[in-house]
C-alpha cells in the first residue's frame, strides 16, 4: 500500500472516524504564521514558508480521508495592509508553491480552484493559477481550493452588482431571485458549502471568509499555530465534527411536544 492511497474504513475506524459522518467540505483559516515565528526569534515569512509544510501535510491527509473538498484561506483583501517586504515575500511563497505543487497536484488527481479577486493579483501569479486550474480540471479527486486576495463582502457585491445588471437588462425577473441566484453569482458557484470550518491560532473570528457560505458550517478553533497544524490536528478536529449535532434550525427526532 502506497502512503497516498485512501483509508480504508477499517482504518478509518482506528483513528475514530468514519466515512458516514465526515465532512464533505472543510474551509481552513490558517492563521498564526507570524507568531509561530516570531515566537522562535524568527522573521515572520519563516511562519509563512513552514506554513507551506503544513498545506502539504493537509490537503494529502484530507485527500486521503476521502472528503471532497478543502477550501484554504491563503491571503485576504485586507493582508494588502501589510508591510510591503511581507507582501513581497507572501507573493512569491505563493507563486512558488503554484509551479512547484503542480506535479502532486496531478499526481494525486486533485482538482485545482482558486476564488478571490484574481484580478488585483501579479499577471505572473494569474497565469500560473490558471495554468493549474485547466491542468486539473479533468482530474476526479479532491477538489483544493485557494482563497487568494479573497473578502466574502467584495464577493457579495460584486454578485449583487451582476444580477442587478442582469435584471436591468430584462434577463432576470426581480421576483424571481433567489438564494440559489446569489449563490450562482458567487465564486464558489457550484461547490458544496464547507461543513466545518477550522481556524488556528486560537482567534475566534471568520475575518471575512465565506460569509455566506458558512451559515450553517460547525466552527472549530486550535491553540495550534498554522506551521505546527498536523494531520493528528485535524483528525481531532474531525472526531469533534462527529460529535457535533447539526440541526439546521430544526428540531431533532423525538425532541418535540
Ligand atoms: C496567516 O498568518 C497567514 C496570512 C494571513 C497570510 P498570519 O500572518 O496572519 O500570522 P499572525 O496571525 O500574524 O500570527
Ligand atoms: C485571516 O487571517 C486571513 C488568512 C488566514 C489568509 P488574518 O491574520 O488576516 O486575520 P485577522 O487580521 O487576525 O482578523
Ligand atoms: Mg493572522
């Protein structure tokens, strides 16, 4: 057995899990890079490039467990307010990482997405996404999806801007929109909602992830910073999942009267 094949349900279940009750979406906030090094007498890019171990370790643990999607936030709207050498640095790590993933990308059949706005990106880095966006997109694995100069408010707007557009030009009904209609109009068009979201770095805040995506998602937070956050992590994090009663606004069985 090769170390990426998927768990089988008997291993599964001697880590406390099983495929019945995981979740099929799990959105990441990885946070903490900058105090795991500073923390260490380090400059905090050396946080964002351990953080990249981390990525690695996660997408082939959550591959491997069978899910279908993760949803990592790598840079927000708002880290422009970041000194410019950290930006500098951040921007290179991440194109690094696009030409440098793209082989195991393929070869454990990932599909690659990126959400954000793409156009406030390098034209460098927006060809290298794309380059891996069609590579993959035939593959019939886990989806990965990267959350790149990402806000969850810019995404509203611009999708409240596009379906105005579209009524005003009589393709669309006013009465007719629905929640499906601003769904469709967002980035993640056509992904499933996450299901759980985990943040580290013990901040207990969505800092503009998602927002809409996330309403009934179940929020888990570690004390582990990014670059520390391992598969046994996230495997806790998972057996919590389990334990978790989702009742999306209702009731549960035999709880009434
Ligand atoms: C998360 O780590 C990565 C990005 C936001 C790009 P931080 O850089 O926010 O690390 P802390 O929160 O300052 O420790
Ligand atoms: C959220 O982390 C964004 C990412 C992880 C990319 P931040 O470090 O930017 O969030 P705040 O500023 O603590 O809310
Ligand atoms: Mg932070």
């Amino acid at each position: 057995m090769s170390k990426e094949d998927p768990y089988s349900d008997s291993q599964l279940a001697s880590m406390g899990l099983d495929r019945a009750t995981l979740p099929k979406h799990v959105a990441i906030i990885m946070d903490g890079n900058g105090r795991w090094a500073q923390k260490r007498g380090l400059p905090r890019i050396e946080g964002h490039r351990r953080g990249v171990t981390s990525v690695r370790n996660i997408v082939e643990e959550a591959s491997r467990l069978g899910l279908q999607q993760v949803t990592l936030y790598a840079f927000s709207s708002e880290n422009w307010k970041r000194p410019r050498r950290e930006l500098t640095l951040l921007m290179h790590l991440l194109r690094q990482y696009l030409v440098e993933e793209r082989r195991e990308i393929q070869r454990q059949g990932l599909r690659f997405r990126v959400i954000g706005n793409l156009a406030g990106l390098d034209p460098m880095i927006q060809q290298e996404i794309q380059t891996t966006e069609t590579l993959s997109a035939q593959n019939s694995g886990m989806t990965l999806c990267l959350a790149v100069n990402y806000g969850a408010r810019q995404e509203i707007t611009d999708a409240v801007r596009q379906i105005v557009n579209a009524a005003l030009q009589g393709q669309i009904k006013v009465d007719s929109i629905t929640e499906e209609t601003i769904a469709s109009h967002l980035t993640t068009a056509g992904m499933p909602d996450p299901d759980m979201v985990i943040r580290t770095a013990s901040e207990f805040r969505v800092s503009n992830f998602l927002l809409w995506q996330i309403s009934y998602a179940e929020l888990w937070v570690s004390d582990k910073h990014w670059p520390e956050f391992r598969e046994e992590d996230f495997r806790t994090a998972l057996r919590d999942y389990r334990k978790r009663d989702r009742r999306f606004g209702g009731l549960n069985p035999g709880a009434s009267g």
